[in-house]
C-alpha cells in the first residue's frame, strides 16, 4: 500500500504538528545543520473537520484528535446518489401554506449513499495514545 494522504480534524494542536512534520526544513543554525527532512513532501493532509461531531452534528471533543493514513487511489470507497438535493418550494394553493396562521414550509430532500467496499488502505487512530 502507498500511504500518502494523512487526515486529522480541525483541531489546531494536531494540524500545526502534521504541518510541522510535513513542511519543516532544517535549520543551519543548529546542532546538526543539513538534516534532511524524509517527510517533506511525502503525504498529502487533509482536514476533516466533521469527525469530531455526533450524529446529528453537534460538537463531540472525544473525537477532537482522530487522525489516519489513507492509501489514496488504492482504498476502495464510494459514494453514490441517487436523488440530488433539490428544494421544494411552497406556493399558494399547493399544500405549501398552512391555511391557520398562513406559515409557508419549505421542503429538502435528497437521497446519497457511502460504501466502503474494501477497508484495506485505511488506518485510524482515536490520538489518545493508549
């Protein structure tokens, strides 16, 4: 597998490290100046920043420092839809208007599936370290 895509939440501590990690260079001042960074370069970050949310969205801080190594191209997932979000407007006459207090309701819907067919290329970590 070619791990080269690493995600984490939005957490600031974790993307300044990953960054760090990803981006720093050696400094000629120090003890052991030209040390090379392997790392440079070699992975992607991307931010997800709705992992650390419950199921209905609400903020969750035990999920604030997952992260995982993703093998881009190589993991098998997908997401399929098969109605498109779209709005229903409301208009006089249609069943739109409730006909009490002459309040309109808008409807949305739409209709999208995500299959993980192989889990191969994807490792996760809570960020707890235990």
């Amino acid at each position: 597998m070619n791990f080269n895509t690493i995600w984490t939440t939005d957490d600031p501590a974790q993307v300044r490290t990953v960054r760090q990690l990803l981006q720093s260079m050696s400094d000629g001042t120090q003890d052991n100046p030209g040390v090379v960074n392997v790392y440079k370069g070699a992975m992607r970050h991307v931010v997800l920043p709705r992992v650390a949310t419950t199921a209905v969205g609400a903020y969750n801080s035990a999920k604030r420092k997952y992260w995982g190594i993703v093998a881009a191209g190589e993991w098998d997932a997908h997401l399929g839809t098969w109605e498109s979000a779209h709005l229903k407007k409301p208009a006089s006459g249609n069943n739109g208007e409730d006909l009490h207090n002459d309040n309109w309701t808008f409807g949305a819907r739409c209709g999208y599936g995500i299959v993980v067919v192989v889990a191969r290329g994807f490792i996760g970590s809570t960020g707890v370290g235990a």
